[in-house]
C-alpha cells in the first residue's frame, strides 16, 4: 500500500463516522423550537440568564431525563 492510498482510506473513514455521528445526534437530539422565553433570551443579548456552569449542569440534566424518557418508550 503506498502512502497516499493510506491517507485516502482514512480520509473515507473519516468522513464515514462524521455520517454516523451526524445521525446519531440527530436521533438523540432532535430539534425542537424554542420556547418564547428562549426566543426572548435569544433576542436580547445584554442580559446573561445564567453563568456557564449553570448551563452545564442543566444541559446535563436535560440529556440524562431525554435518555431516561426514550428508554421507557
């Protein structure tokens, strides 16, 4: 095998798990739209709602009750 034909097939394999990666986030992350407080958030970028950490820890949250609802379905 020579270099670039190594290169090439990882270059595929790449862009193969990038695809399943896509539809895996979009089977467990659909989207959904937003809330008309998460528009108003949206719109008025002045205002910070929440630190960073609070975020995270309601992102958390939020995935560990989606995996909790898909399993029970």
């Amino acid at each position: 095998m020579t270099e670039s034909y190594e290169i090439q097939q990882l270059r595929e394999e790449i862009q193969e798990l990038r695809l399943l990666y896509r539809r895996l986030a979009e089977t467990l992350l659909p989207e959904e739209e937003p809330t008309p407080e998460e528009t108003a958030a949206l719109d008025d970028e002045s205002k910070e709602y929440f630190s960073e950490s609070e975020f995270l820890r309601m992102l958390r949250s939020d995935v560990r009750r989606r995996s909790t609802r898909s399993a029970s379905v």
